[in-house]
C-alpha cells in the first residue's frame, strides 16, 4: 500500500520547520502557523471547525482554538506530524491514503511554492497515478462551478470536468500534480497551459473552483 500521505505528511512538516511559523502559503490569508493549526484540528478536533460558529460553545471552542494555535512552534508542527488520535478513522493507513494523500500534497504546496525560487517536484511514478486518479474522481465535483466546460488533459489521460456551455470551453493541460493544484483554486503557481477563447479561459479561472 503507497503511503504518500504519510510522506506527504512528515516533509510538510520539515517545510514548517524550515520557514517557520509566520511565513506565507497560497492559502488566501494564512500564515504557515494558521495552516498547522487547521491540520491539529481536522486531524483530531473536528467539533473545533463548527464549534467557534455556535453559540453556547463558541467561546469556548475559540479558546481552544487559540491555544492550538499559541503552541510553540515546534510543539505545534510535532502536533502536526504525529497525525490522526487512534480512534480516527484516519488513523487507520488505507483509509489515511484516501483521505489525506491530496489534502497534504496541496498544502505541501501551499508552503513551498509561497517561497521564491520554487521549482515543481518530480514526483515518483505511482504517485503521479495516484494524484491523476484522485482528480479523475473529482473533476465533476472541483470544477461544477465553472463557468465554461472543461477537460483535463494530462500525459496520463483525459478527463471531461464539465460539458461545454454557452460561454464555452477551455482545455487544461499539464501533470497531473499541477492540474490539481490549479483545480484546488492555485491556478497561479500551477504550471498549466489553457486552450480556448480568451473570454472562456477567463471565466474559467475567475469561477470559484474547489469542493467548497
């Protein structure tokens, strides 16, 4: 069984720990201390991501959130690295794999192409199948709020995201890697090409992509 979620995992941390806790990443507004606190609590707290919005619990869910967040660094990346409590189901490695392989490999990113001078990884074979099989699962439901159809093309395959619509369509090319990235919303630091109308290229890119 690949466990690329569990590399993906430990060199996210070695990332942390290289550019520290007030770095930027792609994630619109976040420090690299924001985002370790978003991974302890989708790890292991889940009742922390709704919990703040409430209104009996919400001052307390904010207060627990706030001293996930004002660990020491390094305190916080080991909370990071040491992963899922037991009784998660992520804890259990096929299950980790499914879930976590593509959520880790985009923050991953997030930190390193925040920084200048980044290049794309090569990433090992098995793990460039596994991330167009991810997508390829996917593409309906990233791209539903386009405002263009779309189709992936990758040196993999090709994947139809959405039919054409009146506005049109556009093809996006480029590893499979990179195709995600761009779908996840981080079509800047994505090396993807696009083809199509300019007009529909645009409103591809201007459309809110995503599983939110």
């Amino acid at each position: 069984m690949s466990r690329f979620a569990k590399q993906e995992r430990a060199d996210l941390c070695e990332s942390f720990l290289d550019v520290g806790p007030d770095a930027p990443t792609l994630c619109a507004g976040w420090t690299t201390t924001d985002l370790a606190t978003h991974l302890v609590i989708r790890d292991g707290r889940p009742d922390l991501i709704v919990g703040p919005m409430l209104p009996v619990v919400g001052g307390w869910a904010k207060g627990r959130v706030r001293a996930i967040k004002g660990q020491p660094w390094p305190d916080l990346v080991s909370a990071v690295a040491s992963g899922p409590p037991i009784y998660s189901p992520t804890s259990i490695p096929p299950v980790d794999e499914f879930v976590n392989h593509v959520e880790f490999f985009i923050h991953h990113e997030d930190v390193r192409r925040a920084k200048e001078g980044w290049s794309p990884r090569v990433l090992p074979e098995e793990q460039r199948q596994a991330l167009w099989s991810a997508l390829s699962r996917m593409a309906r439901l990233m791209f539903r709020k386009a405002a263009v159809g779309v189709e992936l093309v990758s040196p993999l395959g090709r994947v139809r995201a959405k039919p054409p619509t009146p506005a049109g369509e556009v093809v996006v090319e480029g590893e499979p890697a990179e195709l995600l990235l761009a779908a996840y919303g981080r079509r800047p630091a994505a090396e993807v090409t696009s083809l199509g109308a300019e007009d529909a290229i645009h409103a591809l890119w201007a459309s809110k992509l995503g599983l939110a």
